[in-house]
C-alpha cells in the first residue's frame, strides 16, 4: 500500500489482522471489513507519529532536484533505517537511469552519498532515491495502543458527538505508549 510517498509493507506477524482487529471491536458481520482495515492503517499511522517512530516496514521515496557529485541529506529514523534501495538520475529530458553509489557514509540523522557512477554522457537534472527502513519497536504494548486507537476510530466514525462529554481515557492509548516516545532503541 501507498499512502503518500511511501510503500508499507503489511506482512509482519506483528502487525494486526482484520480479524484481531474484528474480534477486539466484538463485529462478527462483514459489512464494515474496508472500514475497519482502513481504521487499522491509520491508527499504525497514528501511533507512528505520536511516537516520531518507525513501526511498519516501509520505503519511502524522495526526489533530490539538484545535481551535485555528492548528495547530502538528513534521514528520520536512523535506528530503523535500512538501506538505500536505489538512486535514479533523471536526465534532462525526462529519462531515469539507476545509478550506484560507491560510497554511503552515516553520521547520526545525516547521510553522505558519494561517486555516484552512471553513463557520464546523461545530464543529470535531479536524483531519486527510494529509503528502505526496518522496523524494531513494534511489540505487544505498542499493539495494545493501536487497538485503543482502531476502537476509537471505529466507535466515533462521526465529527460530532452528541448528548456526552467528550474527553480523553486517562489509561489511553497515549498512555500506554508515553514511554516509547523518547526511548532510544
């Protein structure tokens, strides 16, 4: 799946399934079943940000419009950060070649891409680059809260609510999951 630049991978034994999700909202109908998987996707996302995070494997692809012979940039993630997949030169006039890179350099959030080899008759324009980070956080209590968050989602599907006062658990999602937030992995 694709959601903004970025390529989640799903497979992980970790990760919830429609029918935990199902199960742990009590629906036994399957009417809800998009919803539901949608609701499951965005509370990972949720959990994510809330955490500044990387919990779901993914590639994430950047566009660099610049052309030099060293390429500089800052990652986020550095403890769950993979590998570069690949670097395309796009030409000029509009063509991509793969390029290698002979030299990759880590220094904390900041990447160093060096001798970048590919047909030196292109002109290069800009480079593409597709980032591919691994997952290491992802455990029971983290779950706990994205099922608080699925519930949460799917119990308040409408903006308004009407006839209660509204307000956060106080054993919630963002709760169980505080302490995640600044650990070091």
């Amino acid at each position: 799946m694709i959601l903004g630049g970025i390529t989640y991978d799903w497979t992980d034994s970790q990760i919830i399934t429609l029918a935990e999700a199902k199960h742990n909202l009590r629906v036994e109908h399957d009417l809800d079943n998009a919803e539901i998987q949608i609701f499951i996707y965005s509370a990972y996302q949720e959990v994510e940000g809330f955490l500044n995070r990387v919990l779901i494997k993914q590639q994430k692809e950047f566009l660099l419009n610049e052309k030099k012979e060293e390429i500089k940039f800052t990652i986020s993630q550095p403890e769950a950060f993979k590998q570069i997949s690949t670097v395309t030169a796009i030409a000029t006039d509009g063509t991509k070649h793969i390029a290698s890179a002979k030299t990759v350099a880590f220094d904390g959030y900041k990447v160093t891409i060096s001798a970048l080899v590919f047909d030196s008759t292109i002109e290069v324009s800009s480079y593409e680059m597709v980032i591919d980070y691994e997952p290491k956080l992802l455990n029971d209590i983290i779950n706990q809260s994205v099922y608080l968050t699925i519930t949460n989602f799917y119990e308040n599907r409408n903006a308004v609510i009407v006839g209660t006062v509204a307000k956060e658990l106080p054993m919630g999602a963002s709760h169980i999951i505080q302490k995640f937030k600044y650990q070091l992995v």
